[in-house]
C-alpha cells in the first residue's frame, strides 16, 4: 500500500475519533500503544544509494514503517 492510499483509507474510516494504536516491541515484550510520530514513524529512502545492487530487492525502496521493534 502506498501512502496515499493509506490516507485515502483512513479518511473513509467510519470513526474519525478513534484513537490510532500500533504494535510496540521493547524487549521482546510487544504491546499495543497508543500511535505517537515521534517514536512509531521511521521513513527509509534507498533510492540512488550506491552500495545496493541493481539486483538487490531493496533497490530504490522507500518505505513508511509505523509502529516500533526495538530488540
């Protein structure tokens, strides 16, 4: 999914009050908690990064990682 469909889907979510949570990893203890940008938001660009491969899978990925594993 891209982000702009993302935002097409929640703006159809019927509840625009509810409270966005995602999953947590601290530890190995995962848990559900309460969405903040600063802490579950990790953007990831490798688009012209020149020490992948053309035949990596990674290859010009830029990814939007919500939520947050942290061993």
């Amino acid at each position: 999914m891209r982000v702009r469909e993302f935002i097409e889907w929640l703006a159809l979510f019927p509840d625009q009050d509810a409270t966005v949570e995602v999953l947590e990893c601290w530890q190995g203890v995962t848990s559900s908690v309460e969405f903040d940008p600063e802490k579950h938001a990790e953007y990831t660009d490798l688009r012209g990064n020149p020490w992948i491969k053309d035949d990596d899978p990674y290859k010009d990925a830029h990814t939007l990682l919500l939520g947050l594993n942290d061993g």
